[in-house]
C-alpha cells in the first residue's frame, strides 16, 4: 500500500492538477463498478457474467485466438449461463480487426475496470474470464466445419475491391499472399524485450521469391504482407508486390488475408488472418512440431530441419516428436541442447507452394508411397499431441527427400 500511494502522490507531483482530476475520475469510475460487479455476483446462478481482455496487441492472437473461443462457444462447450464481457489490450495490433471484432462481440472500455475491481474483490477469479492455453489450437476442428464469425460490410467488400487495382493487383484476377517472419515489428512496437528468443523462427523473405515467381507464372499476383518489416522485397517481377513496404494499411491486411487465394509464410502471427477466414494456408519454416495447425484438410506445412552439432547430422522425426524438443519455440533452448534450426531452402519452399496450389485446383496426384509417408510422419505425430483432429498434409515433395528422418 506504501508503494501504491508513493507512486500516486509522484505522479501527482510531475502532472499536477491535470493528474489529481484524472485520478479523481479513476476513483469515481471504480467506485461506481463495485456495486455492478457485486450484481454481477448476487446474478451468477441465473446469467454468469465473465470479464477479460482481448489479446489485441499481437494480430497472431487477436485473429485465431478470439476466433477458436467462438467457434466453441457457438458449439456448446460453455456452460449457457455464460456471458462474456471484452476489453482490448493497452495496444492494438490491427484497428480493421477491432471495428470487426466490436461488431460481433460485448467490447467495451469500462468493462476493463469491472475486471480490474472484480479482481481485488475476494472471489473474483469466477467472474475473470481468460482465454485457455493455447488457445489459437482449434484441437476438436470446428474452423473447417463452421463459417467465419468477422463480415466485411457491403462498403467495406466494395473499398477492399476498389483497392485491388490501386496496389497492381488487376481486377478479377486471384492474388495469394506472403509473408517471411523477422523481429521488425515486435522490437518498433514492443520495445524493450529480447526478442532474439524467437529468432529461431525467423527465416529470409527473399527465400520465398522463387515460389511467388512460379506462382505468377500460373495467372497469380503475389503480395508480400507483414506490418513493420526489416527489408524491402527485390523483385524486378511486376506480378510480385511489395504490399508490406509500399501500401500496407489495417485494413487491407485484413482484407486481402480474406480473399487471398491461400497464403504461404512462416509461423508468424499475419497468418492468423487467411486462419480466420478459413483460407487454406501453407506453412514453411516451420518451427516447434508441437503446435502445428494440424485440424484443417487445405493447409500443408514443412518444417525446418534441426541439426545436431556434436554427431553432425539431422535429428530424425522420431527423435524430435518423442522428445522435450517437440515444443522449442525460443532459440536459447536449441542453442543449450547444442541444436540449430536450418531454414527451408527455396526448392523446398516452391515445392509446397505449388502442391498448394495443385490440391486447390484439384489437379493434384497423390501416389501410394506419398501415402505411406504421410501415414508414417502422423503415426508418430500423435503420439505426445493435444489435437484431436489431424486432416493437414506434410509437403509430400519435402517428406520425399527426407523420407530418412521418418527412421
């Protein structure tokens, strides 16, 4: 309490009369929320009142997360006195998500202080809502058999359509979208930390050029996404865009991870919009087996490949999937267990890009050994998972000429 009232009086002391009348105003606005969160409390057998956040600061959770808690909502894995109350985060990620997300949930400021007073009320823990861990994991694959809950108003499909052309897209014509993960954004927008933790996720957007080039080469526009990048895309192929240094918008990250054709990129948060609207996404660079999206039929994925230094050779499958190394995200625990992760390489990356693209015009011919591989690589997958639902594919050309590792 000392501590409380030391740093009050401080700020009073550097903001003056304009601070003591703000934190008049905090004093009255929690005042008048203790009798509400009390209500909430007495009203809990007939309608059970939750308040939470949403995690708004990283598109990667404000997208998926908020999406897999509805989709499970609307299938009836809540207790149906429920009534969940929101608040954004301190930061937004993506104000077109916001706008969306206001238009389909209970989003309000105030609730954030019905949280915080329930909170330092004995008890509060019940009326707290928090979203599950991991909560992206849509483990019982309800996206693939639900429609997306975020609609594009009639002026918001017509301003996405009208831009089309404005950014080199041509109208009508079907435009996939990119993206190759770095630190740019976390480290301009959340200062501050080290976020060389997850560097091992990151991978080189030029690596991913040589498939936006065959892609063009099949009627495509290629848009390179992403909100703060750290370099700007070479490309002299004027079917290939650099959206992300050149005409990067809130709303348009959102409307073209809608309507793309599917999308391909690493494991970073931008893909959580095409996941959203249910496109089919293809992931490269992958990195933790553990938390691959494995519930959708439409999305592919190759991971990269982890190398162990003292016996000089690759960890197989079986010993990643059967050990703690399933779950490394952070770069510092393939670093201590004397690992490096190796990024895919841009055959690889083609390879998966345009199996994508085959399976989704129906021109794809799997054979009977693909099928054994992938038979092999999921047979071993579920061995330590959470999902319930295992309906994604492994790059077949990637499990081809890596079919030792599944030994």
């Amino acid at each position: 309490m000392r501590t409380f009232l030391r740093r009050q009086l401080r700020q009073i002391r550097l903001g003056g009369w304009a601070a003591v009348w703000r934190k008049l105003g905090i004093a009255l606005l929690v005042l008048a929320c203790v009798p509400l969160v009390l209500l909430a409390r007495i009203l809990r057998p007939l309608v059970w009142f939750r308040f939470g956040y949403l995690p708004s600061a990283r598109i990667g959770h404000y997208g998926p997360n908020v999406e897999v808690y509805l989709c499970e909502r609307d299938a009836g894995m809540l207790d149906p006195r429920i009534r969940d109350l929101f608040y954004d985060g301190y930061q937004v990620s993506n104000h077109q998500l916001q706008k969306m997300w206001s238009r389909v949930l209970p989003v309000h400021p105030i609730v954030r202080w019905l949280d915080h007073v329930n909170q330092g009320i004995f008890g509060g823990a019940k009326h707290h809502f928090q979203f599950r861990p991991d909560p992206w994991r849509d483990v019982h694959g309800l996206l693939e058999r639900t429609a997306p809950h975020l609609v594009f108003t009639p002026d918001e499909d017509a301003r996405g359509r009208e831009a089309l052309p404005s950014i080199g897209v041509p109208a009508d014509a079907p435009f996939v979208c990119f993206h190759a993960r770095d630190q740019a954004y976390l480290e301009t927008v959340l200062p501050g930390n080290d976020w060389d933790v997850h560097a091992c996720r990151n991978c080189s957007v030029h690596t991913l050029v040589p498939a936006a080039e065959a892609l063009t080469q099949r009627g495509y526009t290629a848009l390179r996404l992403g909100a703060i990048v750290k370099e700007p895309l070479r490309t002299g192929n004027p079917r290939i865009i650099d959206y992300a240094s050149k005409y990067r918008t809130d709303f348009l990250d959102v409307y073209l991870g809608a309507k793309c054709a599917f999308f391909f990129g690493s494991d970073a948060g931008i893909h959580g919009i095409p996941n959203v609207f249910r496109r089919p996404v293809a992931f490269v660079n992958y990195t933790g087996l553990e938390y691959l999206h494995t519930w959708a039929s439409y999305d592919l994925f190759i991971p990269k490949k982890i190398w162990m230094r003292e016996q000089r050779r690759f960890m197989t499958f079986p010993e990643i999937l059967r050990s703690p190394v399933r779950k490394f995200i952070h770069s510092n625990h393939y670093r201590d267990a004397g690992l490096e992760v190796v990024d895919n390489t841009p055959e690889e990356i083609t390879a998966v890009v345009l199996e994508m693209d085959d399976r989704l015009k129906g021109a794809w011919r799997t054979t009977e050994e693909d099928e054994e591989l992938q038979r092999r690589f999921w047979q071993l997958y579920r061995e330590g998972s959470v999902n319930q639902v295992y309906d994604a594919h492994i790059g077949a050309e990637f499990l081809r000429q890596n079919r030792d590792l599944l030994d």
